[in-house]
C-alpha cells in the first residue's frame, strides 16, 4: 500500500481547493466548516494506532485527488474546447504545430 500524505497536508490540500471554488468566503461554506470538523474529530495522539483515522486519512487523501483532478479537468476542458468549427490551421496553431505551406510540403518551409 502507498503512503499517505500527512494529515496536515491533506487538510490544507482540500481547504486550498475549497478557496478556489468558493472564492473569497470560503471560510463561511459549510463545506470548510466540516472538513475542520471532520479532521479535528480523528485527530489520534501518536501512542495511539487507530485503523479510523487511517481510513479517514485514505478518504481525505482520496477527496483531494478527486478535486484537484476535477479543477484541472475543467480548465483543460475550458482551454481546449471550443464551439463550433475551427479550421485546421487554428487547431494546430492551438496544439504548438504548424501545417505545411503547400500540399505534400514537410512543414519547415517558409
């Protein structure tokens, strides 16, 4: 089994994502309040070794990803899908290519 990040990085992980789909008042969505409320009720003392708090662990560090993942998929989406027809010349100039100047040409000519 992987390791886990540590519950501190988790937390701020998916607090950091919270601020970038609420805005401004993140602190004030129910969402924020019950992420702290969640990882302050597992927090464990290091003495104690408790199969919860790594479930738990293993579900916020889950969460994140899924986050994460999901703000990245909707900028690339946003970037790179657009409405209607494009013609090749500005699909390529999109993706960092350049078409040929003439048919059958190898695309370096000027």
């Amino acid at each position: 089994m992987a390791s886990l990040a540590p519950p501190l990085r988790v937390c701020r992980g998916i607090l950091k994502e919270i601020r970038a789909l609420k805005g401004p008042d993140y602190q004030r969505s129910p969402a924020y309040s019950y992420v702290l409320e969640q990882f302050r009720k597992n927090q464990v003392t290091s003495e104690k070794l408790c199969r919860a708090q790594q479930e738990s662990l293993h579900t916020a560090s889950s969460y994140l990803s899924l986050l994460a993942s999901s703000r990245l998929h909707s900028s690339l989406h946003s970037l790179y899908h657009r409405r209607g027809e494009q013609d090749a010349g500005d699909t390529a100039a999109m993706l960092g290519f350049r078409l040929p100047a003439q048919p059958g040409g190898k695309g370096w000519e000027e």
